[in-house]
C-alpha cells in the first residue's frame, strides 16, 4: 500500500466526521495562529527600533559622563553624572578630533515654557547649530540657533511644532517672547514636524543655546556630547581619537562613556530577540496543547474503530498499514490545523497595522516554517501512540470489539 | 492444500486453561467442500480462525500450500490472508461508511492494485453475487442477504484458492440464507476450496464431507454418500 492510498483511507476518515476533525484541528490551529502572531509582533517591535535608529542621524556616536562597564544600553536622560563633561570637552573635540565632522554638546532638562497665560510642561534642551545636522531635525520657519547665539548666551528659542500649536495656535511666535521658568526668550524658530521617535515626542521640545541652557539648569556641566563620523569605517579610529583627546583634557582618567549606535543597535536587537523566542515560546505550548488535543482525538477514534481495524486487518492489511492509516490521519489534521493557522495568522499579522498603527508586525518566514514544521511534528509525536495502539491490535479481539 | 497437525489452542480462564481446540489433525484437498459442525462453544469458530491466518494456535504445525504458517510473521500472515484467503463472517464485517464497491475494492488496496484497475476488478465480481446495480449503496442500505453478498464478493475479489465462512446464513431468513448457499457452493464447482460453519443438516448434505467438533476435539469427519 503506498502513500497516496494510506493518505487517501486517512482523509476519508478525516471528512467523515467533519465537526469532531474541525474541533481537533481547532487546537493546533490557535496553537500556530498564536505562534505566527506573537513572532511577527515582535518581528515587527525588532524592525521598528532598528529603523528608528538608524533614523537618528548618520553614524553617532554618543559620549556621557561617568564610566559604565557595558556597552550600549540606554541611560535615562537624568542619570547622575559622577565626573563632569564640559562645553570646552566639546570644543576641544570640535577643534581637534579631524574624523568627527560635529561634537555638539546637550544640556536637558524639562521645564515649563509660557506665553502669555497658556503654558506647557515640556523638555528644554540647551544645543549648538550643528544639533540640526547631527540628529536630522530642521527648522520650519525662522532660523535655528546660531554659534553666535552659543558665544553670546543669547536668549532666544527655537519651538518644536507642538509647543508651538499649544501656545501659539495660527498666530506666527516669530519674535514673541516666551518664559522659560523666570527667564524672557525671545522666539526665533519653530522646528518642522517630526513625531515620536522611540517613544520620544521630538515636536514636544524647545531649543536653546547650550550656554543659555547651562545658566537655565544652573549647571557649569553637559550632560552629554552627540558626535558624529562621516563614515561608519571609521568608528572606531574616531573613537579612539575622541578617548585621547577627553583623557588628555580629564587627568589621564577615562572617566566618561562612548556609545555607539551600532553597540545600541546590538543591545535592541539581544533584548527583543530574546522576547520574540519568548513570545514564540509561550505560543508553543499552546501548540503542544493541540497535540494533546489529537492525541486525545486519535485515541477514541482508535478505540471506536477497533472492528474496522478488525476488518482491515482479516482482508490483509499489515500491522505497519494500520498504523500508516491513523498516524497520517493525525499528521493530516495537524498539518491541516497548521496551515489554517497560518492563513489565519498571516493575514491577522497584515491587518494589525492598518488598525492599530503603534503596533507594527513583521510576518517573517522562518516563523512560518518553523510553525509549519512543529504542527506536523506534534502531529507525528501525538499520533505515533494511538496509531501504534491500532496497529498491534489482535485481529480476532478486534473483530470481537463491540 | 491444507495440513493441520496437532493443532492446539487454549486460553487461559483465570487458574484452569480452557481447550479451544485439542490437538486438532486435519487435511484439505484442492476443490473440497467441507461443513463443520458442532454445538456451540465446540471450537468451529476458532478453527476457522486458526486456518484463516487470523489466530494463532497455541501448539501444532499448519501447513497451508507446504507453507509452515505457524512460523511466519505477521506480516506474512497479512499477505496469506490477503492473497490466499477469503472469509466470510456470520456479521458480515463491511465498513458501513462505504459504498458496497469500496468495500469490496478493500482488498486490493493491501495487495497494492492501483484504483483504476480496482475498480475493474471489482464490479465483475460484485456482478457474480448479482449486486452491480446496488454498487454504490452503503451497507445500511441494503438487506441482510444483499450485504453478505458483498461479503462475498470481498472474499473473492482477489480470487483466493480457498473461502472460509463462518455462519455464513446465521443472520438470514432462510430465503437469503438458501441464495447464500446457492452461490457457495456455485463456487465450489468453479474450484475454490470452501469450509463451511454451519448448524443446518440440509447444508452439511450440500457438502462433500463433514467435520463434526465436540468440546474442542474433533469427533467426526466423514465424506458425504
Ligand atoms: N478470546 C477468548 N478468551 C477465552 N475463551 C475463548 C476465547 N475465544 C473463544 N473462547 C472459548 O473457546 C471455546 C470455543 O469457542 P468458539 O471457537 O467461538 O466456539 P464456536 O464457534 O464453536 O461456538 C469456547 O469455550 C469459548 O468460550
Ligand atoms: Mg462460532
């Protein structure tokens, strides 16, 4: 008896009892429906991180105070400096780091910005003009801060759009004069448009100087230095530049961080990597669950045709027949289940983004295999049992079976 | 055709073994046509088992065409039943999801036939037993007689040298059970072996010789005058 004969008895066998085969097969397709689901999310999660990224700007690299032992990873904007960066480290890197084209210097801080009687809790950061250039950000209207305004602790501001929508509205705040805690700002820019960037309103931000922030924060200190290499070949020599000039101007202590953004990168794509394994994980026990399922199944179906094994076995059929016939029977309706599963899976993955647009998925192929190829594996771990129990059944005993 | 030679068969019933069959010796000629009779619980059911490959005796040689049966695997056991054999059940044994040709293709499906020629093979059979018009019914939708004809025709659709049934006529009126008979014993004329359970006197007349079993033993085996 060949395959398509064996698969053919196990299919008639499967339709002949469409509600109890669709129920067994309900299993395994949430099983895969789940795995496909839950991968693609975070699929979709990795994907997202690592074009927001690469988003930021060309190569940057990202200097902080104090030294961690890790690479990569972020720090809250707030972390505690131990050793102190300066607007002169900036400077010094300007003028002699020749592989950095910018090293610009950020103080940040939140604060409450004011006009008139409307007011906003928004985050204030103190740049140079070249933060435009690094971090891909531009002006919409007006100008952006100039390192004349640096040199001169100038009290001007540059509004994100929604800073600007909040206190302005349709009225142009070019010139107008806004308060950032006690301090009168005169208006010069507003940004354009950019959004959320990793979970970061770049439109709920206003701009200054970085001296102007310094006197704002009360601080003689950066909290950190943003530069950048034209090429990323050329990474880690400018990073090496940037340790000579920093230890130099530190008293021979490296007592400051450089992150990369291929190390950030990296580190974003262990942590949800591992999360996507661990989502996939927990679906496969779902899996597992639907095997137990046609297990189940496989077993009563076994025992209720007990006579037709009775039967097919005094016409002729061999024991490795029979046990051919159930086991395909399960593996069908296992991969059946799977392949429904990730119909299913695969078209709930495409439609998730066109609802929910802050949940982007990313179906990916290996999720599909990989779901494909268990589903039939449950069914052969889950059907070896009951098809080898019909399969070394005594025939007369079978017959007997009432 | 056939040799049995001290074939025993017990089952063990708690403490005592119990003797299905006690060392039972027996020869089958080509073309005989045998009743086996005997009250009920005497063993003609596991006899028939024994011969028919299905059961294995506990003790003995059997000898089917030379063959030693009694040290084949079961495998092999399949492929006597299948090629070798047809058998007749008292329950008819057909699988009600099918249509009557199906089951009588069934077969063909073990000895490895492809479907288009089972087809072929199996309607002239059907048509032999007169049941070529209801092919396609389900077993349910046929009578007694008409279902134990194509358990007839699955019997024969593999054209086996010998036919066992096993109160072929139990479950039928005597009208069906007579038409049963007559296209048993037809077959005989036509060559097959035939070995017949049976408890009707006027069916042991019919056959050339009859086997008579008592508790087990055989206590009578005589050629009809
Ligand atoms: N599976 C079994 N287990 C125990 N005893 C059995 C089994 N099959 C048959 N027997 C016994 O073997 C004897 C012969 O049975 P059987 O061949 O069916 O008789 P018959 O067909 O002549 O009525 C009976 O006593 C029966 O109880
Ligand atoms: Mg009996």
């Amino acid at each position: 008896m060949n395959f398509l004969e064996t698969f053919k008895v196990a299919f008639e066998a499967i339709i002949s009892n469409k509600v109890r085969s669709g129920l067994t097969m309900l299993g395994v397709i949430i099983g895969v429906l789940a795995v496909i689901l839950l991968v693609s999310i975070g699929e979709g999660a990795r994907i997202y991180i690592t074009k927001e990224l690469t988003g930021l700007g060309t190569n940057l690299l990202i200097i902080t105070p104090g030294k961690t032992t890790t690479s990569g990873g972020f720090h809250p904007p707030s972390a505690g400096t131990v050793r102190k960066l300066t607007y002169d480290d900036s400077l010094a890197l300007r003028r002699r780091a020749w592989l950095l084209t910018d090293a610009v210097p950020i103080v940040l801080g939140t604060g409450k910005v004011k006009y008139q009687n409307k007011f906003r809790d928004t985050t204030i950061i103190g740049t140079t003009a070249e933060f435009e250039r690094v971090r891909n950000l531009f002006v919409d209207t007006g100008s952006y801060v100039t390192q004349a305004d640096v040199d001169s602790k100038a009290k001007i501001a540059v509004l994100g759009r929604k800073v600007k929508d909040e206190l302005f509205g349709a009225e142009s705040p070019l010139g107008k004069v806004v308060m950032l805690s006690d301090a009168r700002y005169r208006v010069v820019g507003v940004m354009r448009k950019k959004g959320m960037s990793l979970g970061w309103d770049v439109d709920d931000v206003v701009f200054i100087p970085v001296t102007s922030g310094q006197e704002l924060f009360d601080t003689d200190a950066i909290f950190e230095i943003i530069a950048s290499t034209p090429r990323a070949e050329d990474t880690d020599r400018a990073i090496g530049q940037i340790k000579d000039i920093l230890t130099r101007r530190h008293a021979h202590k490296e007592d400051f961080t450089i992150m990369t953004q291929g190390a950030m990168l990296a580190t974003m794509n262990t942590i949800l990597g591992v999360l996507t394994a661990v989502l996939g994980g927990i679906a496969g026990i779902s899996l597992l669950v639907g095997g137990i399922g046609i297990m189940n199944i496989m077993l009563v179906s076994v025992r209720e045709r007990t006579r037709e094994i009775g039967i097919r076995k005094a016409i002729g059929a061999r024991n490795k027949d029979i046990m051919a016939q159930f086991l395909i029977e399960a593996m069908t309706l296992s991969a059946a289940g799977g392949v429904i599963g990730i119909a299913l899976g695969v078209g709930i993955s495409l439609l998730i983004p066109v609802f929910v647009t802050v949940l982007p998925t990313s179906v990916s192929l290996w999720s599909i295999l990989l779901a494909f190829f268990f589903s039939v594996a449950v069914g052969v771990f889950f059907g070896v049992y009951p098809a080898r129990k019909a399969a070394l059944q005594d025939p007369i005993q079978a017959l007997r079976y009432e | 055709m056939i040799q049995l030679t001290n074939i025993t068969k017990t089952y063990r019933m708690g403490e005592v073994d119990i003797c299905a069959l006690c060392d039972v010796s027996l020869r089958v000629a080509p073309g005989d046509l045998i009743a086996i009779m005997g009250p009920s619980g005497s063993g003609k059911s596991t006899l028939m088992n024994v011969i028919g490959c299905l059961d294995r005796p506990t003790s003995g040689h059997y000898l089917f065409e030379n063959k030693e049966i009694s040290s084949m695997v079961d495998d092999d056991l399949a492929h006597v039943r299948n090629a070798k054999i047809g058998f007749v059940f008292q329950s008819f044994n057909l699988l009600s999801r099918f249509p009557a040709i199906k089951n009588v293709e069934m077969p063909l499906i073990y000895s490895g036939v492809p479907s288009r020629l089972r087809r072929e093979r199996a309607i002239p059979v059907l048509e032999k037993v007169g049941l070529k018009e209801r092919m396609f019914h389900t077993p349910g939708e046929l009578s007694g007689g008409q279902q134990q004809r194509v358990a007839i025709a699955r019997a024969l659709v593999n054209n086996p040298p010998l036919l066992l049934a096993d109160e072929p006529t139990g479950n039928l009126d005597s009208r069906s059970g007579a038409e049963i008979l007559n296209i048993i014993v037809d077959l005989n004329k036509q060559g097959v072996t035939v070995m017949i359970v049976t408890h009707d006197k006027d069916v042991a007349a019919r056959c050339k010789r009859t086997i008579n079993l008592k508790d087990g033993w055989i206590v009578g085996d005589e050629a009809t005058p």
